[in-house]
C-alpha cells in the first residue's frame, strides 16, 4: 500500500512538474523580428469645367485659374512610403510625394519628401517621441481621417493654406488610457513654408492639439492650435486655433470644424496716406460642415461638404491697403458625390466640386465681379496598397 501511495505521489509531481513547465513553454515571449512594409497612394480624377470664375479670383485652389469648357486626366497625389520596426519600440518610416501642384521648370512632376522621421514607442507608457519630419496635429493626425475624404479635398484649414500638414521637427504623441479615450500632441518644428522646405531663420513653430472621444467613442472633440513669430521687427506673428466636433459611427458620420487665425501686422493700411501708414491684423476665419455614410454596407457610400470662408474678417471696404497679395473675397465651398468601392482600398467617385467668390470691397460694378463661381464635375479614383 505504502509503494502504490508512493507511486500515486510521484506520478502526480512528475504530471504537475510536466505541466507547468509546459505552461512556462507557451508563456516564453517570442524573440522580436525587425520588419518592413511597402505602401503606397494614388489620387487622380476626369474633370471638366463646366463653369469658371469672370475674374479667375483664385489659382491657390484646385480649378482656380482653369478656363471653363477645359476638361483632362489628372494625378493629384502619388505617394510612396516605407516603414520598417527596427525593434519593439523604435520604427522608422520615409515617404516620397507628388502633389499636383509639385512640377520643376519644365511642368514635369517633381516628388519631394512628405515624412522622414524616427518613432520612439511607448518611450513612456502610452507615449511616442517622434523626430524628423511628420504629420503635424492641426489636421493629418485626427480631423482628417474623421472627415475621410481627402481624395476630394483637403480639409479645409489645409486647403485654405492656414498651416501646415506636414514639419520637420520633434513632436510627442500620448494617450491618457489604454483605449486613447483622451490624447494629446505636441510639436515643435521649423515653421515657415513646411518641413520639404530648408529653414530660413531661427524662429519655431509650436503646435498643441488636446482631444477627447466619448460616449464608446461615437463623439470626437479636437482643439488645436499653433503659434509662431514671423519677424521680431515688425512684431509680426501667426496664432491659430481649431475647433472640430464630430459624431462618428458605422452607419454615417457629421463633423464641423471652426478655424480662426490671427496675422500680427501683416497687412498695411494706407488709408490716412503712406506717411501715416499703419500695420494691421489680417484675421482669416472658416466653418466646414460635412457628412458621409453608406448606401450599401461596404460597397456604395456618399459625402458630402460645406465651407464657409473669408480671408480677412478686420477688412474695412473704406480703407486702402498698400499690401501686395491680399484676398478680398469671401469662399463658399461645396462638394458632393458617391463613393463606389469595389474591392477595399479602391474607390470610384463621380463628384461635384463648386466654390464660389463674393468681393469684400465696395462699389464694384458688375454682377460677375461682384459675385461668380468655379463649378467642376469629376470622375475621381483612388487606391491605397
């Protein structure tokens, strides 16, 4: 009795001993192994001008100096990227870009580079250390992917040129939780005409965004801002600020967005004669509304978009102004369309892109300078791999 017990007892350590190492076993971390991956972008589009602007007010925007009944095939994006995790905690990533508007002397495309960058992961729990060139927190890193649609248009702080969506520089990403219910990011970079620029003089740009996500994440609020000194002489500067709310589910999602800036000094009224001119603030100020959803699951979506902008909210028609360059004309935008997704990653969109411009100045004579408009109907197809 006393050897079967003994046996009984021995078997059972052996079993236990046996299976808790078997337990360590599946428990052991896997060895870390260094990985790349290719991607890429594809943004063009069929247009024709089915209408344009008297006075060709705009070529700062897409169609803005194009003749009405003009029609052709037309890249507006190409981008190529590469991101390699070189370890748990560090990654890298480079990507070459072509914009529409990137054509060296000859008008033949030119690529330059949209992001060179280094990303320290989870330096500190929930935090990335970014260094190089990236996306800046005024739009690429939350309000852009929530409106969806940048195959369209940028969204609108970006497509109206009040910052910058890219900047060479250091930044810090973190979340408040595990689940990113509440996040920030902050930037500090060279500041001038953006990060494929070389930068021209000791002055930086500082960036902050703060954003929240309630309610499962259904509900999105996004401050930001930014601020940098453009000349100490002329106590010039450039502050701007951004709200953006947005409901965001499967079925459809809405969002606005308020964008206010202030340009110390950057503009010269000479009302009162050139001896006794004065610095003023130019104060831009714009509202983009939009919705997006989908007909059928996975296949066929809509969208849709509405911008209010004007350039100047300080200008006073009375006045003169001896500034070079200055937009008198408030924009309203509007696009349209339908989204058919035949395989993920691949879109077909017939659209309607419309803008339209109302002089700000006094005693203008004539209806078309007074008030006209840009009316462009596309066929826009993008892929992403």
């Amino acid at each position: 009795m006393k050897k079967t017990l003994l046996s009984i007892a021995t078997l059972a350590s052996l079993t236990i001993a046996t299976m808790s190492q078997a337990q360590d076993s599946t428990t052991v971390k896997k060895e870390f192994v260094p990985s790349g991956k290719i991607s890429g972008q594809f943004i063009g589009d069929y247009f024709f001008k089915a209408h344009a602007d008297s006075a060709l007010r705009s070529n700062t925007i897409q169609y803005g100096g194009v003749a009405k009944n003009y029609d052709a095939f037309a890249i507006r994006r190409i981008y190529l990227g590469y991101d390699y995790q070189m370890s748990e905690h560090f990654a890298t990533q480079l990507l070459i870009a072509n914009e529409s508007d990137n054509l060296d002397a000859n008008g033949e495309r030119t690529f330059y580079i949209k992001a060179a960058n280094i990303r320290w992961k989870n330096f500190v729990k929930n935090n990335d250390l970014i260094i190089g060139q990236s996306s800046t927190p005024v739009s690429a890193t939350v309000t852009e992917a929530i409106w969806g649609y940048r195959s369209i248009e940028k969204t609108v702080i970006d497509m109206r040129a009040l910052a910058r969506t890219n900047e060479l520089g250091i930044a810090l990403q973190g979340k408040l939780n595990d689940k990113g219910d509440y996040g920030y990011n902050f930037m500090i970079g060279n500041g001038g005409k953006g990060g494929q620029f070389t930068e021209v003089d000791k002055n930086k740009k500082g960036y902050g965004e703060l954003y929240a996500k309630f309610l499962d994440q259904k509900i999105v609020v996004d401050v930001n801002g930014s601020y940098e000194e453009v000349s100490v002489v002329n106590k010039q500067y450039i502050e701007t600020g951004k709200l953006a709310i947005a409901y965001v589910s499967k079925p459809f999602v809405v969002g606005v967005e308020l964008v206010s800036q202030n340009q110390a000094n950057a503009a010269t009224d000479t009302t009162n004669g050139k001896k006794n001119a004065k610095l003023v603030y130019v104060t831009p100020f714009a509202v983009s509304a939009y919705v997006r959803g989908q007909f059928i699951e996975n296949r066929l979506f809509y969208f849709a978009r509405y911008d209010s902008y004007n350039p100047n909210t300080s200008y006073t028609p009375s006045h003169k102004y001896s500034t070079a360059g200055m937009i008198t004309n408030k924009e309203r935008f509007f696009t349209t369309g339908l989204d058919y997704t035949p395989l993920t990653n691949v879109h077909i969109m017939p659209n309607i892109w419309y803008d339209k411009y109302t002089t700000l100045k006094d005693n203008v004579k004539g209806s078309h300078a007074k008030s006209d408009y840009d009316l462009v109907y596309r066929i826009t197809a993008c892929y992403k791999f």
